[in-house]
C-alpha cells in the first residue's frame, strides 16, 4: 500500500490537565511537549499513575487539554477521528460482535466487496485468518488484542496509541506480541506512541523513550535508541540504556552514575 | 479331599478379591467420586419435595384433618386424570395462558420501547420518573378494583391487570441495561467516530439485552401470578378461576391439582426463559 505520512508531524505543544478529585485539584500533565515524526515509534515509560495514559486519551481526543494543543499533519486536534487510533491494555472488543464484526466497526460507507478486502487483509495481517466468525470470548488474550489492533489498522490511522497494550498478557506472549507490533509498524509505517511500564519492552521497540515523572506528568528525560532492529535484548548497550532509566525509578531519582552509562 | 476344599475355597476367595479389583478397572476412583458427586447433587435436589411428600403422606394417612380440608395424594392424583380427561384443565390453562400471552406482549413492547427511550435520553427519563417510580410502589392487586370499575370484569380488565404487573420489571431493567453499558465501550464507540444509530444498535442494545431479558423474565412470571389472582377475583373462567370455585364447592383436591398445575406451568415458563435467552445470546455463553 502506498502512504505518504512524511508530513505527518505530530506535536504536542505545552500540553496541561488538572483533575478534580474529591474537590482537590490534581495536575496530571505539565508542560508536556513533544514533537514526534511521521513513522517514529515513541514509548513512554513512567509509574501507574503518571497521566501517560491521560496523554494518550487526549491526542486521541477522548479528553480536552486544559492548555496546549496537540498537531497532527498541521491541523490542531478536534475531538476523535480516523487519523488516530488507540488501542487499551484489555481489547475492549465487544463480546456479542464476531471478530470481522469487531474489526469492521469503524468501516462505514465502503462498497461491501471492498469492505471485506480490507478485512481480509488486516485480518491477515494479525494473523487471526479463520477466525473471522470467532466471538471474542472463545480468543485467546494475545489473539483478542491482535484483533483490537486490526480495528484500529483497517481505519488506515496516522498515529496509533497504544495504552499498555500488553500489560494484561503473560510474559512469553508479551514477547511474542512485541515482534508482532515491530511487523505490522514496519509494514505499516504508522506513528505508533506506546505506554508501558516496562522498560525492557520500551528499549526493545521505540526509536525513542519519554520518561515521565509522576504527579504531575511531566517530561524527565528522553532517550534515543539507535540500535538496529531486531535488538538483542542482552547487548551491553541496550542494557546500559536499561539501566540509565532503570535510574529515574530508583528511590534515589537519578544517581549520578547513570549519566555515564547513557550513550 | 481336605486340600481340594481348602483350594476351591481359596480360589473363592482370590476370584472376589480379582471382582473387585475388575471394578476398578471400569470405574476408576475419580470417576466413582464425580459419581458420587452426582448422586448427592441430585440427592440434595430432591431431599426436601421428598419430605414434603412423605409428610403430606403421613398427614393424610393418618387423617390428623378431615379430607375435605387435607385430600389424600390419591384423591389429588384421581382429580387431577379426572380433570385431565373431561379436557376442563387444559381449557383452563388455555384460558389463562391466552390472557397472559395477551398482557405480557403488550407489557414487553411497552416496557422495552419507553425504557430503551428512558435509558438513552434523560429528559425523557426525568419526564416519566417520578409518575412511574410512584406507581411502580403501588401493589398490583390495589389496582384490580379499579380496573374492574374502569374495564368491566371481561376479558379487557384482566388483560390490563397483566400489563401493569408485568410493564415495570421490563420497563426498570431495560433503562437499567441501556445505563449501565460500560464506559470502556462507549469510549471505543467515541474513538471510532460511530454513528448515533450504530452506538445504540451495536452498544447500548446488545449490551443491554441481557438485563432487559431480566426483565422480561420477571415480567413473564409476574404476569402469571397476576392473572391467577385476578382470576379468582372475578373472573368465569380460567386456572385462577377454576380453584376459587373448587373452594366454593368444598373441593379441595381440585384447588390443590389446581396450585401445583400454576407452579408448574410458572417454572416451566421460566426455564423456558432462561433457555431462550441463552440461544439468544451466544457471546454471554462462557467458554
């Protein structure tokens, strides 16, 4: 498929949110900025809690900023639409759907031999072919959430988020579903913006790491990976670049020595 | 001679040592156990009708009342082939089933259109609630009289009687699915960009119909209750009917065939509820 994303620029611009909890004001983002190219594969690691997730929501435009703006392709972000799809640590699929059902939701007004092409083909391409009449409980969780991703693919989006995606997996098919996610990114050359808090799982596939501070969510550090792909995850320099972040976790915050291990 | 015996007794003896040991080839200890297991399930099933029975067996046999009051199983049973035969008990139920088929559709369209409305929008839902939460407290019986005075004591009032029981379990827990649909779901609707028709057609509805299927199952026995009670208020005909007269006439084994006919017929309706409910939603079948 030919897609010309060059220009597809997404900058989030001095982005800040405050929650009301129980009538106290919680800042959540502060000052986030961020400008991410077109095809970038960006993750963000930082605890539970962080506002990562707050952030997602809001360039998809699930939320509203209190402040800033988020661009994509030079247009300020209104509200939900097909360039931005997102995709959360449970699949949120809808169990009285099939899976093509599932996939197609967001498929309307196309022909109908068209329609199934394109589900074929993203069916096809998470590897989920036969199951097309499958209902999401008799699916396995790595086979629902490759499903989720199919109907967040078949929109053809510019940015893909990704919510912690795999949290909710075991170890091994996380692993799995990590190759899967690099296949499909470097078929489809979408901007994908990954929340995790696995550190590991961000080296292994982002071009670059946010670390984010929490309350308020705001930007501590960013790294740039530059290994090759696929990336050996007991090279010495993915594991310095383990330990320069593992730093920002650390009781201590950010030990002097972990400066020197950054590249 | 001696040592014969002493083999042949011998062999007795290693031959039930092999049966038994043979019958644990067939049923292995696991397989005994989740027999076992079935036994007592269906032991604990039936324990207590029982001791009903037996005790209903007792009283009668024994005469503590006189049989006017307490008829024997027998008398029962014989009632029961008798009504069986003159085709008066299947025209009862017939009778009543009818008017119950008649309320409860009506109820069922009623109360899942106004609650899918109540559920999705909430002006219609404060329009109708305080009118509708305060006569939903009203006991269905309070309304027979007026319904009488209103609709006569033909088939009209006992139609209508049957809507009013069976409207507001349908009605409460259609708005109930349509408001709690998770929100998780309508976000996805939200990020998709779905059309309004789309989001209650492939949320809000389905993930409300197993609640509204609550509803009308409940609605479904209400109206069976309600018909019988209406029956025996005023009424020439049916179930309800047929067992205010028997007690008039000092028949009390036909009032007796006639309860156990009415509880009969109100699990059956039910778990034919419960099943068509589950052939109609196959994603809530577990794996």
């Amino acid at each position: 498929m030919t897609k010309n994303k060059m220009s597809d620029t997404l900058i989030i611009k001095n982005v800040n949110k405050t929650f009301e909890v129980n009538r106290t004001k919680v800042e959540v983002l502060h000052h986030v900025d961020i400008e991410i190219r077109s095809g970038e594969f960006i993750c963000i690691v930082g605890h539970s809690g962080c506002g990562k997730s707050t952030l997602l929501k809001i360039i998809a435009g699930l939320l509203e900023c209190d402040s800033g703006s988020v661009i994509l392709a030079g247009k300020a972000r209104r509200g939900p639409d097909v360039d931005v799809g997102m995709i959360f640590q449970d699949h949120r699929l809808f169990p009285w759907l099939t899976i093509k059902e599932n996939v197609a939701l967001g498929l309307d007004n196309i022909p109908k031999d068209r329609r199934n092409r394109i589900l074929s083909e993203y069916l096809a391409l998470v590897n989920l072919t036969g199951f097309e009449t499958a209902y999401p409980h008799q699916l396995s969780g790595g086979m629902a959430q490759r499903a989720s991703m199919a109907r967040s693919l078949v929109n053809n989006p510019k940015v893909l988020l990704l919510d912690e995606p795999f949290g909710a997996l075991d170890a091994l098919i996380r692993v799995q579903m990590q190759h899967e996610i690099l296949r499909i990114w470097e078929k489809e050359k979408t901007t994908m913006i990954l929340v995790t808090h696995d550190i590991d799982e961000a080296l292994y596939l982002a071009d670059r790491v946010v670390v984010m501070s929490s309350r308020p969510g705001a930007i501590l550090d960013i790294f740039q990976v530059s290994l090759p792909r696929p990336r050996d995850r007991a090279s010495a320099s993915f594991l310095n670049l383990k330990a320069a972040i593992y730093a920002y976790f650390t009781p201590a915050g950010h030990p002097a020595e972990s400066e020197t291990a950054r590249p | 001679m001696n040592g014969s015996k002493k083999v042949a007794k011998k062999n007795i003896a290693v031959y039930g040592i092999y049966a038994f040991a043979d019958s644990h080839y067939y049923l292995s200890i696991p397989q005994m156990s989740e027999l076992l297991k079935k036994t007592a399930r269906f032991t604990n099933y039936v324990f207590l009708p029982t001791l009903i029975f037996i005790a209903w067996w007792f009283v009668t046999e024994h005469e503590y009342f006189p049989p006017v009051i307490m008829p024997s199983m027998k008398a029962v049973a014989a009632s029961f082939l008798k009504q069986l035969e003159s085709g008066q008990l299947s025209r009862d139920i017939l009778v009543s089933l009818i008017r119950v088929a008649k309320g409860f559709s009506i109820a069922a369209a009623l109360g899942i259109s106004l609650g899918l409305l109540m559920g999705v929008s909430k002006t219609i839902n404060r329009f109708f609630a305080l009118p509708l939460n305060s006569i939903r407290q009203i006991p269905i019986i309070a309304w027979i009289p007026l319904v009488i005075l209103w609709c006569g004591i033909g088939e009209l009032s006992k139609v209508v009687i049957i809507v009013l029981g069976a409207f507001f379990p349908v009605l409460v827990n259609t708005v109930f699915g349509i408001t709690q649909v998770p929100k998780d779901y309508i976000e996805v609707g939200r990020l998709f960009r779905i059309s309004r028709w789309k989001m209650f057609t492939k949320i809000y509805l389905p993930s409300a119909i197993p609640a509204i299927f609550e509803g009308l199952k409940l609605g479904l026995s209400n109206s069976w209750m309600i018909v019988v009670a209406a029956e025996i208020i005023a009424a020439s005909s049916g179930i309800g009917y047929r067992i205010n007269d028997a007690r008039s006439l000092m028949q009390s084994e036909v009032v007796i065939v006639g309860i156990l006919i009415i509880g009969l017929i109100g699990l059956v309706l039910d778990q034919a509820f419960v099943w068509g409910a589950k052939l109609l939603t196959p994603w809530a079948r577990t794996k």
